[in-house]
C-alpha cells in the first residue's frame, strides 16, 4: 500500500457496500474508487468484496481483513494527538525513585498532585537510599529522585530543588516514657544520652546522619550505636523492641508503631529534602513534575 488513501477507500466501501456512496462520501468518483480497490486486491492476493450489478458484499477473507483495518487506521488517526500530548508532558512515562523518609512526607501529596494534573503519565516509583538514587541518576537511570542531599554540592550533571525542610524528634520506647525519662513539659531530659542509638551508616545519607551525631555530641555524649539499619521502617521497628532510641525526621510520626514514643527535641535540627535530576534531561514528563514540585512544594519549612 502506497499510502492510507487505500485503506480507507476499503473502509468507506465496507461501511456502505456501495461504490456510488463510498465515493460520495470520499469526495472522489467511482472509477479511480473502483481502481484503488481492484490495486489493493491484487496487492493482497485476495479479493475484498463480492460485486454483482445489485449489490457489494464483502467477501469472508475482506470481513476477516476489516477487523484489523479499522482499529489500525484509527490508531494512526490518534498519532498527531497523541504526539502532542507527550510533547506537553500529559502522556509517557516518570520514572520517579525516593527516600524512605519521603513515603511519609512529601511522596504522596506530589504523587498525588502529579497525578491529578498528568492522569495519563505512567508513573513509576522506586524505594532506594539517597547515595544509590545519585549513582542511577549520573548512569542516566531514572529521571527524578527525592532525596536527602549529600554534604557540598552535587556533581555539576544534577539539579537540585529543596522542597522540604522539617524538624528531627526522638523515636523513644515507651517503656523509657515509662520510666519518667521525660521533662513535665514533653521534651526530653539529659539521662537518654547515654542510651543506645540506632542509626543509619553514614554513606546512606551524610548530611543526615551528622545532623544526629553533632546533636547528640553537643550535649556532651559521643553517641553509642548499637544498630545500623538503612530503612527508617526498620529503625522504628528496633526502638519499638526497645534496642535504643533514634532521632528521625517529625514526619515520621505518620508512622505509628505499638511501643514507640515520638518527643519533641530542644533546638532540633532541620532536615532538608529535595528533588534531584539529571541537568540536560528534557523529557516533558519531567518538566511536569518538576513545575508540580515548584508550585506546591517548593523551600516548604514543615
């Protein structure tokens, strides 16, 4: 077939077994009608209709033909509408990778702002630690990653917008709440200081994991860890065994766990959080999100 024109001289003959009334409605006239069809007969080895001098009738191979015709000429007659919605960002793909700490914070209201405004986009979302997001990001895997910055600036090929910056808390066990560990006011006294900490390793998140270390060491106690763990799942999940305490983000108290305690800190440090991805990538999906995050989430102090 040289060109659509064929296909869909097939289809106005199929709609109206009449030669005389498919090319009325083709703006052409019968003969050069009667042509194209006879072409894409002999093109496909098979005739398409039955003729006789009172009617046309598809013939069992044409009726079997037209179940495939008709979906395809309408997919290619879809094309320019769906070229332009990648090229406006509302039709593709995300690939969308976050922190932990994110699934309580900041993902499901930009998930579902994006999603409100970009119904058709697939998102993908990806759960990994902030050091593993960087590396895919600088492979060129992924498109965008909530994460918890690293020290000094990012590497030149990555941007970075802060999106939130929130306070730490102690996750304590509630056996040490028990034992009237805590101020009359809900803050903390001196005497958890040298309670065990759970942590994270420092290559996860340095920033993070400094924030916890210099709070604890200004109150003149080195911190004791007695157990790492990179999901902040899993680190309430110990404080809730009562292996130690850990200072995580306010956010985490969406985390409700039997046996843990959430209490505000004196002078708690700011955690920030933001959106990295790759400089030079100009995918429109990313474009979305990105002005979703600037407008909505954008420098936000929870």
């Amino acid at each position: 077939m040289k060109d659509m024109r064929q296909l869909h001289h097939f289809l106005a003959v199929a709609d109206t077994l009449h030669f005389n009334q498919a090319a009325e409605r083709l703006g052409i006239t019968q003969p050069p009608l009667s042509q194209s069809i006879q072409a894409l007969e002999r093109e496909l080895g098979a005739p398409l209709f039955v003729r006789s001098k009172r009617s046309v009738a598809l013939t069992a191979f044409g009726r079997q033909w037209l179940d495939h015709v008709r979906p395809a000429v309408a997919a290619i007659a879809a094309l320019p509408d769906i070229a332009r919605a990648l090229r406006d960002g509302r039709a593709g793909r995300l690939d969308l990778s976050f922190v932990s700490t994110a699934d309580y914070n900041l993902l499901p209201a930009l998930v579902r702002a994006y999603a409100a405004r970009f119904p058709e986009v697939e998102l993908t979302l990806t759960e990994a630690t902030s050091d593993v997001q960087i590396e895919r990001l600088l492979d060129g895997q992924g498109q965008a990653g909530i994460i918890i910055p690293p020290e000094g600036p990012l590497p030149a090929a990555l941007s970075y917008l802060p999106l939130l910056r929130e306070p730490l808390v102690a996750a304590m066990p509630e056996a040490w709440v028990a034992e009237a560990r805590l101020r009359h006011s809900g803050s903390l006294g001196s005497d958890w200081l040298d309670r065990p900490l759970i942590l994270f390793p420092r290559r996860v998140a340095p920033i993070f994991h400094d924030l916890v270390t210099t709070y604890l060491e200004r109150r003149a106690q080195p911190p004791h860890i007695r157990q790492e763990a990179i999901q902040m799942q899993t680190i309430i999940s110990l404080v809730s065994a009562e292996m130690g305490f850990a200072l995580v983000p306010a956010s985490m108290r969406h985390l409700a766990r039997t046996g843990v305690r959430y209490v505000d800190l004196d002078d708690a440090p700011l955690l920030e959080t933001g959106l990295a991805w790759r400089g030079g990538d100009a995918a429109a999906t990313l474009a979305g999100l990105i002005e979703v995050a600037r407008a909505d989430y954008g420098g936000r102090v929870s």
